[in-house]
C-alpha cells in the first residue's frame, strides 16, 4: 500500500473514473466504470496537467446537491493516491489538528474558518497557548523528480497576494503561517516550482524573513470498498524555500 499513515476521514460511495477531458479548470469530463458519461467538480485551481489527462484515473463521489455538475473529484491514482481536491484538503487539515496529530500545532485549537484579517480571507485562525495564529493552506501535488512536492503549477496572483498578505499582517505583528499541503505518499520535501510562478519563491523567500511560519504536510488517498480513505503520513515535511 503506497498510502499509509494517520486515518483522517473516510468518503463513501467513491469509484474510479477515467478522464476524458477537462472542460474548463473546474469541470471535468469523465466515464464511469460502467461507461457512464460524467461532469466532475475539480476544487483544485491548478493546471493538474499531471493528473487530468485523458485516460487517467481519478476517484469521483457524488455531490450531495447535483447542478452542472453531478460528482466530484477526491483525488487520483497518480503517484500512488494522490488528494487533489482542496476542500478535502481543509478538512483533513482540521482533524489533523483536532486530534493533535501534527506536533508543531499540539498545543493549538481551531478557533475560526475562514477568518477575514487585513485585506483577505484565510483559511483557519487558531488559538495557541501564547497567541493566536492566522494560516493559509496551499495544495502542493505536483511530484517533481526527486520526489518533492511543489506549489504552483502555474501563475498564480491569489497565491502571491495571500503571501504579501500574511507577511504584511506579520510585519504588523500578527502570528501568521503558510502550510503546503503534499498530496501524494512519501513527498521528499516542498519546495516554490520556479516553471510554474517564477515570483513565489521570492514572495516567500521575503515573507518567511518577514516571520511568516512556512510549513509542509502529507496527505494521501487510498480508494478500497467503494470507499477513499485519506491519511496524514507526515506531519512536518521538509522545507526548501531558498534553491
């Protein structure tokens, strides 16, 4: 099993789909295992060359409420199970953190979601025992050659303004931190992919001397019974944010 680690959450009623085409980066067209045609819900706002392509597999749910689309995409048999959706991501986060499960936050709570400070909207504030601590989460599934995960994939002006945002609201003396999130087993560490933004590493680079906390995860899926287990398999990746 390439997935292992840490049980975080359990989706039911997930089975394998095989690409047929991306419509547009958030609907993709798949067929089913009985050749049924799909519209699939992708969460990811990256390019995900890597994984949707044509004739790729991909683990699909249903949508509690059907519209354009009818099901949604969890993640993928790339690189051994990978969790490319963004909200799973989230939510996976939180129960790592509930159940103290990433040793650098044990002495954290989740206080609020989606907290609006400054002039964004971020993902978790937490309560720790000194202070209170503002994250964003970013989904880094691209699997570079020696294994390591990075983020982004492609130009990404959200992702440098939340950045600016966070080292800004650092500089004014908030606590604030950035997690990647490695969403396939074993990632060697993180690391800013230069060919997708050539800016990130440098706003990063920046915001990390200005205190922002830069930290890295691991999640992975296993689809088994009609069922797609994700689990935490590294609670403190390796960072390389300087080469």
């Amino acid at each position: 099993m390439n997935c292992s680690g840490h049980l975080l959450l359990r989706i039911d009623n997930a089975f394998p789909c095989k690409v047929t085409r991306k419509i547009n980066r958030f609907i993709v067209e798949a067929t089913s295992p009985n050749r049924e045609i799909l519209l699939v819900h992708n969460t990811n706002t990256g390019r995900l060359n890597d994984i949707l392509f044509p004739g790729n597999t991909i683990y699909c749910a249903p949508r509690n409420r059907p519209g354009k689309t009818t099901h949604y995409i969890v993640g993928s048999s790339v690189y051994g199970g990978s969790l490319i959706n963004t909200r799973i991501q989230e939510k996976a986060f939180q129960v790592s953190v509930e159940n103290h499960l990433i040793p650098w936050l044990n002495e954290c709570r989740i206080s609020k979601y989606q907290p609006h400070v400054g002039n964004s909207r971020f993902d978790v504030e937490l309560d720790c025992k000194d202070d209170s601590v503002i994250l964003e989460l970013k989904s880094a599934v691209l699997k570079g050659s020696h294994g390591e995960a990075m983020y982004p994939d492609c130009p990404t002006i959200r992702g440098r303004r939340h950045i600016y945002e966070l080292a800004k609201l650092s500089r004014e003396g908030y606590k604030t931190g950035i997690v990647f999130i490695a969403g396939f087993p074993n990632a060697t560490y993180f690391t800013p992919y230069n060919k997708g933004d050539p800016v990130i590493r440098k706003v990063l680079i920046k915001a990390a001397g200005d205190g922002v906390i830069v930290k890295s995860i691991g999640l992975c899926v296993e689809l088994k019974n009609d069922s797609v287990f994700v689990r935490l398999y590294n609670s403190n990746i390796p960072v390389r944010i300087f080469n």
